[in-house]
C-alpha cells in the first residue's frame, strides 16, 4: 500500500483463474464511519499476477487526527455453482499509518477531593460523585454519581477463564488451575492513599500471591471530575531456592518424592546394547494427583523398541513403538499405594500387569517389539514437556526376562535377570545409587516455571440497567488474539444480553480484542466509559466466569442450564491466551499468542457518561497538567 499515491498491490493467488468474477468493494473509515467507498468492478488479475490498483484519494485528502482504515471486500458478480451473487469470498482490513490525536483535560481545574480514611473504608468525595473503597478487599464497593450508582463492585485482579473445549483437550484446566485460585484470593495486604493535589487521589493497593510467586498491584487515581485511571501490575518475584526435599518417609522407607513445586525426576544412563524380547518392571509408588500426561518411566527419545510407561488422566498407559498401544483399565486412585509389576513377552505377545501381586491384567497383542535400552532414560518425568509425575515412588526394578508367576507369588525364589535396582537408601543430593550392575540414577532439576496465564485483567459488577453496550475496537463477532484478524476494527452496538453465544457447553464466552473505549449505558445514556491506553480486551455478560466454569471436563453442563444475572459481569483485560485449535484433544495455543508467565502491566481510563455526549469526542480526553 502506497498512501502518497494512493495505490494498493492486489495479487492473485488462483493458479487458474483470473478475477474477474469478483468486484472489489472499499471503505476508506475514519473514527469508524464511513468516509468514502466504492466499487471497483475491472479485477482482470490473470492467475498468480498482480497489479497495482489506484484507490481515489490522496493523503491530503486524510484526517490525520483520526483513526483511519481501508476496508476491502471482494464479492461474486453472479451466482456461482453454490454460491450467491453477493458473497464475500475474501475480506481485509488495512491500517493507514495515522496516530490519533488526544485533547487534554486539564486537572487543575477539576472539583476539590476530600478523602475520609479508616481501619475498612477510604472515601473519596466531590460535589457531584462519592467513591467507597474496601481496603480489605482492595476494590471499588460503590460509586455514586450524580445519585446514580454506577459500580455494584470491582474492578479487582482476575487471571482465569471459563475452560473452551480445547482448553480441555490441552488439560489447561488442571495445567493452570493455581490461576483460579489466585483469582479467588481476595484480601489485599497494603492499601495506600495519596492526595497528589486537590483534584487528584490516588489509592494503591498490594497483594502478595504466595502460589504463583509474585505481586499484583493496583493502582485507582481518582479525578475530580469523576474520572478513574486504573493501572494494574504483576510483578513476579525472584525465584525461591529450591528445598531439594526429595527423598521422603514412604511406608517406613525411604521414597523419592516428585512434583510440581520443584519439578526433577532420574536420569538413567545406558543399560545394555541388547535389546530384551521380554522384560519384567516393577515399582512402588503413590499418586498424588494426575495430570494430562504422568512420566513412570521413558527412554529419551521416540524411536522403534522405545518405551514410554505413563499416566494419562489417570489410566496407566504402555506404548512401546513397534507394539500394540495398551491402555489398562485398573483404577489407579490418588493417595493410595501400590505395588505394581508390568511382566512382557514380545515372542508371546502378551502383556500381564500385577498389583499389589495380583494379576489384574492380561493382554494379547497384535504386534510385539523387542525394548531397547542403549541410551538414556527417565524416571518420574522427561526432558521436555510437561510430564511430571506427582507423587512418590520406591524399589524401581527392572528384570531381562518375564518373571514367573512362582516367583512373583513368592513361592519360588527369584532367579537370576536383575539389570536395575533402586531403593533410594543409598542417595544424595545429586544421585541415586543402584543396586545392581553400579547403576547411577542422576536427579536432574528442571527449571521451576509457572503455566501461562489464562488471562490478565480485571473484573468488576455492574447494574444491569447500563445493559446497552457500545465499543470500538474488533467485532461484532466474539475474538481472540489467535482468532481476530476476520473482525474489522468498527464501532458496534449490542444489548448485552445478545452477547452470549449459546455453545453446548459453557464456556468463555463473548470476548472482544484490541478495543479503544467501550461504553455501558442506559435507555439514557447514563452509564461508564472504559478507555484503553492505548487497547484494552473485554468481555460484557450476565454470565461470570464461575457461571461458565465447568470445572471438570466430564461435567456436562449445558447453555439450558445457566440463570442470567441482574447484573452486567464485566471483564477489562491486557489480553487473554489464544484459544488454540490445531486440534482439540491436545495442541496448545501457539506460544506467541499465550501469555507466559512474566511482567505485565496495562492502564485504562473509566469515565462516567451522562446524557447525549458524544463517545468518539469523549474518548479522546486525557488528564493533563498546566
């Protein structure tokens, strides 16, 4: 795109087919309307061409104080096998590279503030307006407004979502479930106030969040017109050194604890270059929790006669490439131990497994591979993903034979065949000494990281009678940082009640990107204003997140079952992880759409609204001083 010139580059990537079944309709919009538009009816682009296409105005013809887009949409001429004349084959939004401009609001002319403090309450008041605010809770508990009460509560810190239906396939809602209960930690541990100057108040509250290692503050400057500028901050603190209490009583023995906490688990050199038509594996261990996957025991790398033993979602899993994927049925429950033995035989295709020395398991197989063991492999986790196992684990045996039923019963004394035994007596801070053969187990500490964030934002209540939403920023359809480049950027209306789409099951729901200012207002057009400095994301619903939170995968709520609230549940957020869709049994968001676990800090403008002002003029004031 050329903007001195006014021209644009259209390609045409049909390998066939030229364009000329297509018209190219264009908006040039400016503050989102309409400024001029048209159509271009000559697209004779022969197949994998392009050419330069003039669009009717100049940069003087531009108002650089405005945000300004170039809308296409390229549309059939006529009816074409199952499609209509008129449909949209294919759509693009363009940014002119204007910045918008801002008009100040000076605060030295502002209403004076007075602020009443106590041991619960700071009060901030002005002529026309009368803030309360919780500093136990850290948040807004009324804001009265010319005697309308415009925020039942909030806004406060919010970091998770509802779980969509990928977000279950990922296991995000086990993976990142501290985030949840950050969200519902609500006392804060340090309120201050400050009056910067007479129209000027500014509360700041901090709370420490023990379970993710960090500290979220918030900070709530108070104009004397009314105006709140939020600005809310995580700050993650230096990581904790690790405890390395790794080996732990374990039925009056010593046992090697795993988890998530300090996340490590056992390297295994190499055992023998022959491969074992047959093997017997043994093992003490306790659940503690289960997660999508649960390393048991893996060889580095996934090739033929390679093993994986692991848990996933609870069901003990033995994939060994080359073999029959076997999935056992026993219930495995957390907080139980278990003695457990995995006997196999490749020439007899079969697979018994044994617990607490009984057969509970026998399997035939179609296909049997020979295991190999000449490299490295792992205990209680693995050397990327997130496989930890969460737990304890004693007396790791591996066998070069399939034991007999004799042996394993007790009627028979074992015979020769013992490769590897770890009983984690002899150990210290580094490796665990083997029994048989000098095996050294080697603990490898992986890296303590936090999941990503479902979202970073706040939350807050407000009266249902401010149920008539308009925005500027991406719509009308619901979007995500992974899924918005097919909603324009525009301003939209919608009652907030039209908001919600009523997917099967409930889940995150409704949400807006890369928004400029949205406004809830009355049949009067009292109401608020939230503007973004310079974008926010936002979602505006009867429906909370906990209305939408499922909490478990196999808990089949339905969209009939949800009661809507008298009240508007309103999110303002920095952003939310993408929703993902590779697939949806597994496949994250990509990594650039999620949000890691770092520093994050975002600001945001809520304006209260009277009667017939303009929305567009108003988002464009900002606070300055002379």
């Amino acid at each position: 795109m050329n903007i001195e010139k006014g021209t644009i580059t259209l390609s045409n990537k049909n390998f066939f087919r030229s364009l000329d079944y297509v018209d190219m309709n264009w908006q040039l919009v400016a503050d989102g309307e309409i400024v001029r538009e048209a159509i271009l009816n000559s697209m004779i682009i022969p197949p994998q061409q392009k050419i330069n296409i003039k669009i009717p105005f100049t940069e003087l013809q531009l108002d650089h104080r405005k945000e300004q887009f170039l809308n296409f949409q390229f549309v059939l001429k006529k009816d074409v096998e199952l499609l209509k004349k008129g449909h949209v084959v294919a759509e693009e939004q363009l940014a002119l590279p204007f910045e918008p401009a801002t008009e100040p609001f000076f605060t030295d002319n502002f209403a004076s503030l007075k602020v009443n403090e106590d041991a619960e309450i700071v009060e901030v008041k002005a002529p026309n307006f009368n803030i309360r605010f919780d500093k136990k809770k850290g948040k807004i508990i009324s804001w009265d407004f010319y005697n309308e009460n415009l925020i039942k509560e909030g806004p406060e810190p919010f970091f998770w979502r509802a779980p969509t239906d990928n977000d279950f396939g990922n296991g995000m809602e086990k993976r990142c479930a501290v985030w949840k209960q950050v969200s519902e930690e609500s006392d804060f541990d340090e309120v201050n106030v400050a009056q910067i100057s007479k129209g000027e108040v500014l509360i700041t509250a901090i709370k420490s969040l023990e379970l993710v290692n960090a500290t979220v503050e918030n900070s709530y400057r108070i104009f004397g017109n009314g105006d709140i500028e939020v600005t809310e901050k995580f700050i993650p603190n230096p990581p904790k050194p690790r405890k390395r209490d790794y080996f732990r009583d374990f039925d009056g023995s010593t046992g090697m604890a795993f988890g998530q906490e300090e996340p490590a688990y056992l390297q295994l050199p190499s055992i023998q270059e022959k491969p074992l038509k047959g093997f017997t594996f043994q093992l003490t261990f306790q659940p503690e929790e289960y997660t999508r996957k649960n390393a048991i025991w893996e060889l580095d790398t996934w090739r033929p006669g390679a093993l994986h033993l692991e848990f996933r979602s609870g069901t003990l899993c033995f994939f060994l490439y080359g073999t029959d994927y076997v999935y056992f049925d026993y219930p495995f429950e957390t907080g139980k131990t278990y003695d457990f033995t995995i006997v196999y035989n490749a020439p007899q295709k079969k697979i018994k497994l044994y617990v607490d020395g009984k057969l509970a398991e026998e399997k035939n197989l179609s296909e049997a591979a020979d295991l190999v063991l000449d490299e490295k492999s792992y205990i209680g986790g693995y050397r990327t993903e997130d496989r930890q196992f969460i737990g304890k684990m004693d007396n790791f045996k591996l066998w070069n034979r399939p034991l007999k039923e004799a042996e394993l019963d007790g009627s028979e004394p074992m015979g020769p065949g013992l490769l590897v035994s770890l009983n984690f007596e002899n150990t210290t801070s580094e490796t665990v000494i083997g029994k048989a053969e000098g095996i050294n187990a080697t603990i490898i500490e992986k890296e303590i990281t936090m999941p990503e964030l479902p979202r970073f934002g706040m939350q807050l209540q407000v009266p249902g009678k401010y149920g008539q939403l308009t925005w500027y920023g991406r719509g009308p359809q619901e979007n995500y940082c992974d899924r918005n480049k097919a909603a324009f950027v525009g301003i939209y209306e919608s009652p907030v009640a039209d908001q919600y789409f009523p997917y099967i099951r409930p889940q995150e729901n409704g949400y807006k990107t890369d928004t400029r200012w949205l406004s809830l207002q009355d049949s009067t057009g009292i109401g608020l204003m939230f503007i973004g400095e310079p974008l926010l994301s936002f979602s505006a619903l009867n429906f909370t997140t906990e209305d939408l939170d499922q909490g478990a995968k196999d808990n089949y709520r339905h969209t009939k079952d949800l009661k809507p609230n008298d009240f508007v549940a309103l999110h303002v957020d920095y952003k939310q992880t993408g929703v993902g869709g590779d697939d949806s049994w597994g496949a994250r968001p990509h990594p650039q759409y999620s949000l890691k676990y770092d520093a994050y800090e975002y600001s945001y403008i809520i304006r209260p609204l009277q009667r017939k002002q303009d929305l567009m003029e108003l988002s464009r004031k900002r606070f300055k001083k002379h």
